[in-house]
C-alpha cells in the first residue's frame, strides 16, 4: 500500500478570468521510505503539487490519502493536527524564530505534539546530522548548510511518515548543498519517505524517482533506485541526459 496517494489531483486560481489551471489531474503515488523528486519548468506546478498532497493547500478537486487517510476529506484543524504528527517541511528558507536557539527551534514541534522524550529525540538527531556543536547557537551565527540540517531536524523531531522539501537546497553554495543532500539520504535511511521539488538536476539525482511535470501534468519519470556515493557521477549524467529529452 502506498504511503501517499494523489488521484486526478486538480488546481485552478480564480485571480484572473478565465480562471489559471495548474493542476491538470495529477495521480500519483509514493511508496515507504520512497525519496521522490519533481521536476519541471519554472510555472509547470511543482511547488503547487506539493501543497496540495501535503495539505498545506486544497486542491480544487481529486483525492490525496495519507495511508488510510483522506487527507481532503479533513478539516482545516484535522488537517492541522496531521501535519504536526505525521508530515515534516523543509524550505528554502528555514524559517526559524530569532529569539530562539537552534537546539530550542528544533524542539519546538515536538514540545507542541506533546512528546514526552523531546530532549534525547533533539540530541539523537543533532548528533546524526552533525550540528550538535551549534545547539546554543542564534540563528544568524551558523552556516547555511548547518541551518539547513537544522531545519531537518525539525522536521524530523516528530517521527514523521513524510518529508516534504521545496527547494531545500535553492539558497545555498555547492558545498552546503552536498551537506543537505547528504542529509537527505539520511532521512530516507531513516525509513522516512521524502518528496522534494527541485530545479537541479544534481539534487534531483539523489532521489530513487524523478517525476517531470509540464503545464500541470506529468509528462515522464526516471528511476535511477537507490543512491549511493559510487554512483553520484553516473546518475548526474543519467538524469541530465534525460532531462535534455524533456527540454529542460
């Protein structure tokens, strides 16, 4: 059974006459532990399919299920409760609050779902992903790339089934991006599954399935399988090749 499942997955915006259709009937699944990328020119729908499967955004018509779930079947307070304990979100940005240090940003979810193990759960993930030396930091006094896993540790402090990342990487240098993407490989060792919109097709190669999207529909998708750092080179090249067969 499919994690999560999108069914003829629609989305219009009313702001202009005749209304913009950006989700054309989008279907779609994602397996367990599954790292999924999207891909696609800038206005084809990326960022928009992922807020309307992850309930951040409902979609004008069609079914997106969590497990046995339907999530667009909830209400907005449901919905909410859903994110907190079953989803994580990783932006561009990280969003995180000023007055709070880093170690107290990535407790804050956990502490609001109402874990009872929150500190071990912060300690075990900081040490996983390396930032444990930055816990009392402010915000502004580490690295992109360290802010970064920072925020994927938030996103991981409540155990969730799924990962949801729009453009993790989009404000960051090479170096910082190798250190995210790295990380990310983390999380889908963790069992955790992981759909990512991307417009790099190095990011995109990290991921076990690339989906492409054009004018609200998905047009093709490649499954380069699992990463690993023997293949990075070869599966660069791969999606490249294939991304040159979509126009990119």
């Amino acid at each position: 059974m499919p994690l999560l499942k999108a069914s003829e997955v629609t989305k219009e915006f009313a702001t202009s006459d005749p209304p913009v259709k950006v989700l054309r009937g989008i279907s779609l699944d994602v397996e367990p532990g599954e790292f999924l990328a999207i891909m696609g020119a800038s206005g084809s729908g990326k960022s928009t399919l992922l807020y309307a499967i992850s309930g951040m955004d409902a979609p004008t018509s069609g079914q997106v299920w969590l497990g046995d779930e339907e999530l667009t079947a909830l209400k907005p307070s449901q919905l909410s409760a859903v994110r907190l304990a079953r989803m994580g979100f990783v932006f561009q940005q990280a969003y995180f609050l000023e007055n709070l240090s880093i170690r107290d940003n990535i407790a804050l979810p956990g502490l609001k779902a109402g874990h009872q193990d929150v500190d071990a759960r912060v300690d075990a993930l900081m040490e996983r992903f390396d930032i444990t030396h930055v816990a009392t930091h402010a915000i502004n006094q580490v690295s992109g790339g360290q802010l970064q896993r920072a925020a994927l540790c938030r996103a991981l402090i409540t155990s969730p089934d799924i990962l949801f990342a729009d453009e993790p990487t989009g404000a960051l240098n090479s170096a910082m991006t190798k250190e995210v993407l790295a990380a990310l490989i983390d999380v889908r060792d963790l069992g955790t599954s992981i759909v990512m919109v991307t417009h790099d097709p190095r990011c995109a190669s990290y991921a076990d399935r690339i989906i492409y999207l054009r004018d609200g529909l998905i047009v093709d998708s490649l499954t380069p399988g699992p990463w690993t750092a023997d293949s990075a080179d070869s599966r660069h090249e791969r999606t490249l090749e294939w991304l040159a067969g979509q126009s990119f």
